[in-house]
C-alpha cells in the first residue's frame, strides 16, 4: 500500500542516513520505511534538492502528467 510521507519526514530520515546513526535496515526498521524508498528520496535528493522530495510527494502532479503524456502520444504527433 502506498504511503505518503511528509517532506520534513524524508529530510529526517535523510539526516540520520548522512550521519550514519545506525545501518540502512535498522534505519529502515525504526522510521518503518522500505529499503526502497530511502533509496529513491537518497536518489531524488542528491539530483534534485528539496524539490527532488517534495515531487515525490505531488502524485497529483504525477496522473497530470501522465495523462498529458498518454494523449500526446494518442495523439498521433508524438512516438513511443
């Protein structure tokens, strides 16, 4: 099931993964994340910022433009 996490949230887990309190499973194990997503908000932070965390938070944002994707390439205009 999907679960949204706030931007301070991530940027705490982030912290405590910087300053290396503890390994990535107990890390994972006392926020109750998955390896999976410390892995993505490491990624989005170190290529994008603040603003790498935040999108990861606008699944809005995401169906938006998704949709505007599917229909370009409805479209005709575009390719795969």
């Amino acid at each position: 099931m999907y679960k949204q996490y706030t931007t301070e949230f991530k940027l705490e887990v982030l912290l405590a993964y910087e300053n290396r309190e503890c390994t990535i499973q107990e890390l994972c194990k006392r926020y109750q994340i998955t390896k999976y997503s410390l892995r993505q908000w490491i990624n989005e932070f170190e290529e994008f910022g603040i603003e790498g965390l935040e999108r990861l938070n606008s699944w809005k944002g995401f169906k938006e433009a998704a949709e505007a994707a599917v229909k370009d390439y409805l479209s005709g205009e575009f390719s795969q």
